[in-house]
C-alpha cells in the first residue's frame, strides 16, 4: 500500500539528503516501525511550495499498527446486570 507524507521546507533544508532524512524519520514515527518503509518518491510540488514522500507500507506492517492501536484503546466501562449486587450503591 502506498502512503504520502507532506513535508514544508524551510531554510535548515539545503539538500535533497536532509528531505530524504526527514521523511524516513517521520515515516518511521507515522508507522510505528524500527525499520525505513522504502521512500518510493519524493516531488516538489512547486505550486503549494511542499514536497511530497511517497512510502510503501507493507500488509504486515498495516496488520501490526492495527493491532496496536486495538490494544491502546480504553476498555469499556463494566456494565454490572440487575442481580449483580455489586451494582447497587450501598
């Protein structure tokens, strides 16, 4: 699956490297991964003045950030049923 990352230039990035570094980190950052995803493009769109990162996700990575977030999730509040007699305030 490919994903795309904006990235605003300003006067720090004077190289291609530096855009190229920057969207490996925030790729990694964005994915929850130790690993680079593959920076598949990477295109100044000179009309909005941004450059755009275009990275491949793997199925597996997609599994693994779903399955992440599933567990970050705050449980539901219990629910005690009518005979429970813990539902009841003393």
């Amino acid at each position: 699956m490919l994903k795309a990352l904006v990235i605003t230039p300003n006067e720090k990035i004077t190289e291609f490297g530096s855009l190229l570094a920057i969207a490996r980190s925030e790729t990694r950052k964005r994915e929850h991964s130790e690993q680079n995803p593959p920076i598949r493009a990477l295109v100044f769109v000179a009309d909005v003045r941004v450059y755009v990162a275009v990275y491949e996700v793997s199925e597996s990575s997609l599994k693994n950030i779903q399955q992440k977030k599933s567990e970050l999730k705050e449980p539901e509040e219990h629910k005690f049923s009518d005979d429970d007699p813990r539902g009841e305030e003393a």
